[in-house]
C-alpha cells in the first residue's frame, strides 16, 4: 500500500455546540456545554431525557423550504457543514482537478427521526 498526503483545505461544522465552524470552535475554547433536555421529540416513554442536540439550526436559511421538507435534517447538517467547508476552503470551480479532490464526512448516527413516528 502507497501512502498519500493529505491535504484539509476547508472544515464546516454543525455541531451541539455551535452551528458555525467559528460558533463551535468559540464553544470548545469557552467550555460550552452541548448536553441538554431532548427538545425534538417526545421523551415520555424513554429514560434517558438529555442528548447533545443541534440547536436553534433553521435549514430554510441554507435551502429551499419545498427540498428540505424532503430531507431528514441530518441530511440538513451534512448538506450545510459540507458548503461551509467548500467556502472555508477557498476553493472555486475550475480552480481543482476533480479527479484529486474529495469530501470526508463524520456523523455517530443520521436518518433518527423516522424511526420515531
């Protein structure tokens, strides 16, 4: 196996903390806590009543009301976290071989809601 380097070029973040990369990184250095009471959804027949949710996010912002009725929100948070590494990265169409350029994306769970209904 040959090893690559690597290079990051832009980071986005959503995030229990902040809904920014500057907001969640202002969270880590104030010590901001991302724990809280489960706010979306009903929490009466589970034990557990906190979790690290995303906050105040409004997807209408970044989307359009009509495609984002369609789309889970984690879908939401990986759609406007993957712009705003595009923008933190400085990076303009025609400026990059795309054949040498990828997204790596992180999440512990996605798709929660409709297991709820």
């Amino acid at each position: 196996m040959q090893l690559r380097r690597v290079v990051v070029t832009g980071l986005g973040a959503i995030t229990p903390i902040g809904n920014t990369l500057q907001d969640y990184w202002e969270g880590l250095r104030q010590g901001k806590p991302g724990a809280g009471l489960i706010t979306k959804f009903n929490t009466e027949k589970f034990k557990v009543k906190f979790a690290c949710e995303v906050k105040d996010f409004d997807a209408t912002q970044f989307l359009d009301k009509k495609e984002a009725r369609k789309m889970d929100p984690f879908t939401h948070y990986a759609m406007v976290a993957a712009d705003e590494a595009v923008q933190d990265s400085g990076i303009t169409q025609g400026t990059f071989n795309p054949d040498r350029i990828g997204v790596i994306w992180g999440a512990g769970i996605g798709g929660f809601y409709a297991c709820l209904d």
